[in-house]
C-alpha cells in the first residue's frame, strides 16, 4: 500500500537536511509502519528508532485537551463556563473579557490574544508567572471574534486541570493519560529528554545549511514539552481513532472526543488546494484532504518539528517526528502517505515544496542582503552611546538592560544577551542566532521625553499588537 514511501522519506531528508525522522502509520488499530530514519545528532552515527524520545512540541496541546475532558466525564468540569469559575483570579487586560472567557474559549483560541510567545519564550517564568502576567498583554481582538492561535491559553488550561485535580499537569497527564495507554518513553521537560536513554538532539537551518540547536527549554509546558517516541504516540492515534477507545478500553467518552472534534472556530483557507478551509478544536486543526474529513496539528520548536494527523472516517493515522526546523517535510509525507493508502493518484508533494523552499531561501537571501545594506548606511555610531544605556522595564516583560559591550552596546534580557548594530537614528537590531532561543534581527527603537532625554525602548515582540514598550527604570 505504501510503495517505496521509504524512498521518499530518505528524498524528503535529503532535501532538507534534516539529521532524523520517526514515523508512525496506523490503520484501524493496525500498525502499518512504525521506524526510525536518519540520525539522532549529526554529530553522533546513532541512529533513530521507533523508541527514540523527540520534542512533540504543539502536539502536547491534544493531551492538555484531552486531561480537561477526562475532568468533562467526571463532571468536574463544563467547557462552557467561565475561566473564573475554576481560576478567580483569571485576569486578562480587558476587564470584560476576563470574565466571559470560557474554557472552551481557551482551547480553541478564541479569547483575543495573541500569540505574546516572548513570555513564554525564554524559559524563566512558571506557570503561575506566566497566567499573573496576561492581565499586562495587550489584545488583537475582541473575544470570540476570531481565531488567534497562542500557547498562553493553554498554559492556563493546564492551570484549571492542577486546580481541580489537585495534581501538578504533569502528574495528571502521566496518570490518567499516558500510563493507561502504555506509554514507556515519555517526559515533560528538555532536562528529561536529555537524560533519556535513547533520545534524539535538535538541529536549525542556517542558509541552506543545518547546525546542531541548543536544548531549549518550553516552560509553557501544557502547550509545548511533552517528550515521547512515535511508538507510543501510535497508541494515541489509535485512541482518537477508536473514539475514545483503545484495546476495548474506554478511556474518553464519546461526548467529550465530539467536543474535542468539533470545528468550534474558522481559521482561515489553506494555501493547499486539496485542504481548504480550516477549523479549530481543542487541541486538533479540523478540516479536510482530498475530501475526507482530516484532524490533525503539527508543532516546532528550536531544532524540532512534528506532526500528527487522523482520517477518522478511515481508520488512518499518522505521527512524523523530525529533529529539524524548519521544513515542510512532515506536512508532504502526510500528505503522501495517505495518497498511497487511499488509492489516490499520487501529488508531487516533493517536487511542490521543494520549489517553496527554493523561494523561501532566495528571498531569506534578499531579506538578509536588505538588512546588511541597511545597518552599512548606519555605520555612524551616535555621539553618546551612554545615553541608551540602563535598565528598561515592561509590567509582563520584565526588565531589559542596555549595556556598553566593547565600543558599541548589548543587551541583557532574561537570561538571554547579545550584540547590538546600530540601524538608523536611535534604532538598532539584534543579532541572527537561530540555534538558540534568541530575538533574532528585532529591532530596538528608543524614544525620548520631552527633554530629549532617553526615556524607553520598544521592541515589535507581538506583531499583531502595538510595539511592546519598556520604560526607564
């Protein structure tokens, strides 16, 4: 059925440089393909295996989903009612919306807020931190009027699922989700992965070329950081398949994988013909391929990124997990893969992203050659560079130091520093470091008071919303 989908597999890495993938293809609680391809670590001649533990990243948000409907079965919980009810002091920074925000809202990101993922980001807040800290965020929107997909509402989801379980998240998934399926090789932080015993090690493009990424963390970790092998994340695909069901053991309840399963929001139109419109559940895109009904959600990090996907009229699943970002190699051998399986007369799906990534790098290049010519015609360093230099504060964002750093300046910025070039009148950018959680080429712009003294900088860290601005301290 599958034909030489091995081939294509091994053409799909070699295209895009990517060290080490891990598939899993079930059908109707048959596994069909389950192995490893490629390396764990180009600097290593080990090789991946079914059991190699990866970052699933985003995938994470179907089990935080899927915890809270465990709680909708015991009937802890309603999607339909208030964050407040389980979380009172649950503010955001519009005062009406933090009291009509329901779960439901959270999961299928309909609260107004955008993505903000610098809070997140760099790894140092908590979970408590990062849920005080939404009451500074600035809305895209109003609730409910359209999608806005972020990792911050998920945070908070995990949050109701500690309060009425009494347990940590991570307790709570392990318990009630991941050892009742059979899951063996799983974590919920970069540190565990890295102590596991077969586990793979993030890689990022730089140009054409790839490099080995540090081990970020994802402290937002209901969003984001479960670690696991396809071969149990098989065991999970068999589960949404089975309706909630697995070996005859029901786990989930037929209401709650609806709500789970239901096109609650419209996300927009996918740029690929064969997909179309596209929805959100809890945890799951909702739309279709080629005209069977498709669930599906991908996730990428630093070095890293997945996919999984269901055609739950077909009984076909599959989960791809890759120690490379970015590429769009997890999408096509979806796609291909249930080509083959349903008989369909086969897309080019290679040759089709191939030609984006020939795009997508020849304008990365022009990009990179616009931002040189720009910092070249702002080689004039200004006068006083001590006038930029202190400490800069935000409510959400915490504190940001400018700092002399040999004859030009830097920056300090929770736990992460760098370089600064000067671009034009007090505006300079950071450097490009895509191996490491790093603001690349964010523009730092400085404003003055009405003395003309420096008084703030502000940073585009949330594009949908106005520049994020830190004050004087």
């Amino acid at each position: 059925m599958l034909g030489d989908f091995d081939g294509l597999v091994e053409a799909a890495m070699a295209e895009w440089r990517v060290p080490g993938a891990a598939i899993a293809i079930v059908k109707a609680g048959e596994t069909l393909l389950l192995k490893g391809y490629g390396r764990k670590d180009i600097d290593a001649d080990d090789v991946v295996t079914p059991d190699t533990q990866f970052l699933l990243c985003s995938l994470t948000k179907s089990f935080t989903a899927a915890g809270l409907g465990l709680l909708f079965d015991e009937g802890k919980l309603d999607f339909g009612r208030p964050v407040r009810d389980y979380l009172p002091a649950f503010q955001l920074h519009d005062a009406v919306a933090s009291e009509r925000v329901t779960v439901r809202d959270l999961l299928c990101h309909h609260t107004g807020l955008p993505r903000h993922d610098w809070i997140h980001g760099p790894g140092d807040l908590s979970t408590a931190q990062i849920v005080e800290s939404l009451r500074h965020l600035q809305l895209s929107r109003d609730i409910r009027t359209g999608f806005e997909y972020q990792n911050l509402g998920y945070v908070v989801a995990g949050h109701i699922a500690e309060r009425i379980s009494g347990q940590r998240w991570e307790s709570f998934t392990a318990d009630r989700l991941l050892h009742p399926l059979g899951f063996t090789d799983f974590g919920f932080a970069i540190e565990a992965l890295a102590g596991a015993a077969d586990h793979a090690h993030p890689h990022v493009r730089r140009g054409a070329e790839v490099e080995r990424a540090h081990l970020c963390p994802i402290r937002a970790a209901p969003a984001g950081a479960l670690n696991a092998s396809v071969r149990d994340l098989a065991r999970w695909l068999n589960l949404w398949l089975g309706d909630g069901q697995v070996a005859g053991s029901r786990l989930l309840s037929s209401q709650a994988i609806r709500e789970m399963t239901t096109p609650w929001v419209y996300a927009g139109q996918s740029p690929n013909e064969h997909v179309g419109h596209l929805h959100y559940g809890f945890g799951w895109n909702i739309g279709h391929y080629r005209g069977a009904r498709m669930q599906w959600h991908t996730g990428s990090w630093v070095g890293w990124s997945t996919i999984m996907a269901i055609l739950p009229e077909h009984g076909l699943g599959i989960a791809i997990l890759t120690n490379r970002v970015p590429g769009g190699v997890t999408e096509l051998l979806t796609y291909s893969a249930f080509d083959r399986l349903r008989g369909h007369e086969p897309v080019d799906w290679l040759a089709r992203f191939a030609e984006g990534r020939r795009k997508a790098l020849a304008q990365e290049r022009e990009e990179k050659a616009r931002r040189e010519a720009e910092r070249e015609k702002a080689r004039t360093v200004p006068l006083s560079l001590t006038q930029y230099v202190g400490d800069y504060t935000h409510p959400a964002y915490g504190r940001f130091a400018i700092v002399r750093e040999g004859e030009g300046l830097g920056w300090r910025w929770r736990g992460m520093s760098g370089r600064l070039a000067a671009v034009d009148a007090d505006v300079f950018s950071t450097e490009d470091r895509p191996a490491e959680i790093h603001p690349d080429n964010l523009p730092l712009t400085f404003g003055r008071d009405g003395k003309g003294e420096v008084d703030r900088v502000s940073a585009p860290l949330e594009p949908k919303v106005a520049d994020i601005v830190f004050r004087r301290a």
